[in-house]
C-alpha cells in the first residue's frame, strides 16, 4: 500500500495545528536558528507542542535545519538537532551536507532542495548518502521526475503550491551580493521580486520598472495524478511566512484532490488518520496568489511571470461595465461585499486597489477616484466573508472509533476500538438494574455513547452486548465514554512510532569532482563530506568570495528565459511584427546597479551577472 503525504508549512507550532487539523499528513516548521525562513523561528518547547498534537493522528513533524553552517555554528546545530528530535521532531530537513559527518540521534534526513535536487546523477548519489527523502528541485517536468524516479528508491517530495523561487535552488547569490544577506542562510531580501528596467547593449529601454524576475505562483492542482504516476509520495506547500487562512484554505483544498485519487485508485492510502470536517469551500484563488502557473511541469509555459506586481492579485471577478463619477459597474457572476479589498492594473500598468465600502449588487460606489477605465480587469485579493468564515470556522479532525458496551459479573464493562486498531476496556463496578423499557433504555445508552464532543474520536458505531437490558444512568455513560476516550487518546501518543532512517550512508563516490561555489562548502565537515566521496579540489561557498570576484560568477541561475517569455527565443519561438528589436547582451537595471543576462540556449538557462 503506497501512503501519500500533504505536506503543509507551519511558522508556528499553531499554525501547524490549524494544517494538520484541515487535512495535512505532515507539517514542516522551523527551528530555533538554522532554517530558511530566519523570521519562521521556533523554541523546542513549541515543536514538542505540536508533535504531540500530530502524532496522536499518526501526522509527522519535519523540521528545517536547511541553511548552511559556518564552522563556529556546527557545535551549535549539532546540538540543536539533538534537541527537537527529542522534543519529537520525525525527520530534519537539511541543506548542508556537513551534518552528514556529524554524531546524530537516530532521525531521518530529508535533502533540501537547496542541496540542487535537480539531475538523476545528483539524486543518483545523495541516494546513498543515508537521506531518507530527497526533495526535488521545482524546475523538473513531470517526465523528468519520472526518470529520476527509475534511479532511486528514496521518496520523493515536489512542491505542489505556493511561491516559487526563480532561480535554481541553493544556487542564488543575488541577495548575498547586493546587500549581504544570504539567501542560504535564510536571509533573501527577495530582489527577484524587485522593479527593473529591461536595456540592450544599445542602452535602449525595452521595458521600464517591470518585475522582470517575479514569476506567479506555482498551483500544480491539475498535476496531482501525474506526479503520482511519476513516484512522488509527498506533496508540499510551501508557505511558512504565511497566514492561518493561507493554510487552512489550500491545505482543505488539496485534501479533497488527494482524497479523491485515494478513493478511485486501490493501492494508495493517506500517510495519517482521521478525516476533517469543516464547513467551507476551499479555493485558492481567494487568499494570497500572484496569479498561477504549473512551472515546468507540463513543459515551458508561454508565460510564467507577473510583469506588473509581486503582490497579491487574488481571484478574477470580471471587467469593469461602465463608469460613473462616483461609482463602476462590474459584470461579474460573483457577489461583492463590503469590506472587500479590490484591485486593477491602470492604463500604465500599475496595480491600484481599493475597499468596498457601498455596493448594490454590482454597482460599486467609490469613495475616491479611482484611475480606471472601461474593459479593466477587476480582482479580489480580500474577500471579506471568506477570511471572516475561516476564522470562525471550528474545523475538527476526527478519528472512527467503535464503543461496546458489555457486562462482568460484578458490573459493566465499555470498550473502544479506532480505526487504527488501538483498543481499551474499563470495568465499571455497579449495580444491575433491569430497564423497565428495553427501547428506550438501549436509545439512551446509543444516543449517550454516540457524543465524542471536543474530543478527537468520532463514534461510528455502537453495540449493546449485556445479556438483558439494563437501565445506566445518563450521568455515568458520559462518564464512561470521556474515560474511554481518553483511555485510548493515551494510548496513541504512546503508541506512536517514530520512523527511523532509512538507510547507513556509504561511501560513494561525488560526481563532482571539483566542486565550486555552487556546492556551498562553508565549513570544514562539507569540505570532508565531498573530499572523502572524491573531491580533488573544493572551492569555497559564495559567502566567502571578495566582492571584487562576483562581477566573474552568475548572482543567479534559472531556467526561466525573459526572452521566452516576451515570445523572442530565437530556437523555439518564430518573430512578429511585435516582437521587440534588440542588440545583445541585455541588461537588468534598478535605481543603482547593472546585471548583465547571459542566455545559455544549449542548456535552456539564463544566467545573470553582476556588471
């Protein structure tokens, strides 16, 4: 049976419990230094917290220790990882392959995909270093993930949702170079989201203060069977600067996409227990999004970036019908309320919003002017009663348990059994007295035994094994089926097993035999980790490097193409008369600094350089 995990982000251990309790599998958090996301930070005391929330629901807990080390922090993160697998961590999810040499407790390992995750060679030899789960870069096609799949038997993580980073995974320096915060130490400052002008070699101004290198985000939602078939088994969210409406909302959502696989394909089952019930429509056009794309994994896409804003744009409601001096009408299928936050692109291109604050069906009266015109293309990027009824929602997550109801000689007897198999009976002492009404007095016991309240079981069933009917008092019941509940709550957290590392690492040898800056080395164990697999020479990571040596290597590496995507590939697209007329190279501009774009067409990459 092939178990299929929704991995869902948490910054804090609340947030992870709002994502497990809508549906995910797994949850990956934070810890207290080391991890991607330096402002996602979280005490052990916290990751102990959620775990045992998780794990009564056979739900796992990764943590990210996924940056890489400098030699005065490997005592430090040694020590850390330590601590939250004793806090109940199920796996670490690590970018430096120095902790690999470390002495570490018995926890899986997961390889970031800011380890470049990216060619079979590369997953062909972290196969064998002792990695538990290799997580796949977000460039690879579906079919490309399927040939990796032939090379290992490592599970396999994708990324399924949420931003995308442009550049290829643990191999961008932009931020490092232009403000000294290092995007592989959790530190991006996000210049890809940044304005830049477009210039030739000309100093012609193609384009001006467009988001040339912010992409929309990924929703790979109509991709979910096909990377099944590939050999993914966990599907991520990313997210973990994100809001509890963000994950509540797309993690509902992409339970019920997985959920129905599951019931039409036998052979795969949910990697955890239980079943949520709540009471909205997921849909995650309503909270954040940059406008969607599925990446690479069809193929190249015609257009994979958000130009104009590297904000939130929301759901598309419709074009603006007419415009009054204080009011537009809207044609749209959808209702509009007030404290609803719209927006619009201008005639110039630039994202404007505004609030609701009188609205008559489709007639929006404007509190200000607003710069917009006939024909505009109008969004929600807040919907009021949607965030509002996620916030009021008590979404609960629920284990099946059956009751019995049963008698020894001196008394009672109640017993439970969940559909995990966990079992407890409890004698109860007491007088038997005869009902005087067998009905009713069985309606009682079902109707009393029948209520899970607050607590994580939901009763499907129960049976009445006594050999005559008795009268129970409504009191003692409820004390009974909370007792019993309990009981056997217990005994899942305990009964919780930890899953172990796959596999001892071996020596295998590096394919890179010379590895660069791109490898990352920061301290000596990733210097001894590719030296004892082959490694002739190493190079130091790019946090190292004089200033003066990155005008000589690329800030960043993606196989996103701005040629591409103004429709001017010279191998895959054919001229228009629109098409933009240019001398090579080109160059990103913003207000102080020059880029230069190198276009590897054998490769199908773009390389940018600082100038």
């Amino acid at each position: 049976m092939v178990e299929l995990e929704l991995l869902c982000p948490a910054k804090d251990a609340d947030t992870g419990i709002a994502a497990i309790t809508y549906g995910a599998d797994a949850v990956y958090i934070g810890a207290g230094k080391f991890g991607a996301r330096a402002a996602a930070t979280n005490t052990t005391g916290e990751i102990h917290r959620l775990c045992l929330f998780a794990h009564k629901f056979n739900a796992k807990v990764y943590v990210t220790i996924n940056t890489i080390l400098y030699e005065d922090e490997l005592a430090e993160a040694k020590k850390l990882i330590h601590e939250v697998y004793q806090a109940g961590a199920d796996a670490i999810i690590i970018q430096d392959p120095g902790i690999l040499e470390m002495n570490l407790p018995p926890v899986p390992l997961f390889a970031s995909t800011q380890m470049h995750n990216y060619d079979p060679e590369r997953i062909k030899f972290l196969d064998k270093q002792g990695f538990s789960r290799i997580i796949l870069a977000r460039e690879l096609s579906v079919a490309e993930i399927a040939e990796i799949r032939k090379v290992t038997k490592t599970e396999l993580e994708a990324f399924i949702h949420g931003a995308l980073c442009v550049c290829l995974s643990g191999q961008c320096y932009f931020s490092m170079a232009i403000s000294g915060r290092s995007a592989n130490r959790g530190e991006c400052m996000q210049a890809c989201r940044m304005p830049y002008d477009l210039t030739d070699n000309d100093g012609k101004t193609l384009l001006r203060n467009k988001h040339l290198l912010s992409l929309k985000d990924l929703n790979a939602s109509q991709n979910i069977e096909a990377l099944i078939n590939a050999g993914i088994t966990s599907f991520k969210i990313e997210g973990r600067l994100k809001d509890k409406s963000y994950i509540i909302n797309n993690t509902a959502y992409y339970r019920q996409l997985i959920d129905e696989f599951i019931s039409r394909n036998a052979g795969y089952r949910r990697a955890s227990s239980g079943k949520t019930i709540h009471g909205f429509d997921p849909d995650p056009e309503i909270t954040f999004n940059r406008g969607y794309t599925n990446y690479f994994l069809e193929g190249r896409e015609k257009t994979m970036a958000s130009f104009n804003t590297p904000k939130s744009v929301g759901k598309f409601l419709g074009r603006v019908k007419s415009v009054d001096k204080n009011s537009i009408l809207i044609d749209t299928p959808f209702t509009i309320n007030n404290g609803d936050g719209l927006c619009y692109f201008d005639e110039h291109g630039e994202l404007q919003g505004f609030y609701v604050n009188q609205v008559n069906g489709n007639q929006i009266v404007l509190s200000e002017k607003q710069p917009i015109n006939i024909g505009a293309e109008i969004f929600r990027n807040y919907d009021r009663i949607f965030v509002r009824e996620l916030e009021n929602n008590s979404g609960k997550r629920k284990i099946d348990v059956r009751i019995t109801l049963s008698e020894f000689s001196e008394g009672l007897v109640i017993s439970g059994i969940d559909e995990d198999g966990f079992s407890k009976s409890i004698q109860y002492p007491c007088d038997k007295v005869p009902a005087r009404d067998a009905r009713l007095a069985e309606e009682s016991i079902c109707l009393q035994l029948q209520k899970s309240g607050d607590s994580i079981f939901n009763v499907t069933e129960v049976n009445i094994e006594t050999s005559s009917p008795y009268f129970v008092q409504i009191s003692i019941l409820n004390m009974l089926r909370r007792e019993l509940l309990s009981e056997i709550e217990h005994l899942r957290i305990n009964g919780y097993i930890r899953p172990k590392p796959a596999k001892k690492k071996t020596a295998e040898v590096s394919p890179e035999k010379h590895p660069d800056y791109n490898s990352n080395i920061s301290n000596s164990l990733s210097e001894k980790f590719y030296k004892s697999r082959g490694a002739e020479t190493t190079e130091k990571a790019f946090e190292f490097l004089e200033k003066s040596h990155y005008h000589n290597k690329p800030l960043m590496t993606t196989r996103y193409c701005i040629k591409y995507e103004l429709g001017v590939c010279p191998h895959k697209q054919k001229p228009t008369a629109s098409s933009l007329v240019f001398s090579e190279p080109l160059f990103l501009q913003d207000y102080q600094r020059k880029y230069r774009l190198e276009f590897d067409c054998k490769l199908c990459l773009m390389k940018v350089f600082q100038v």
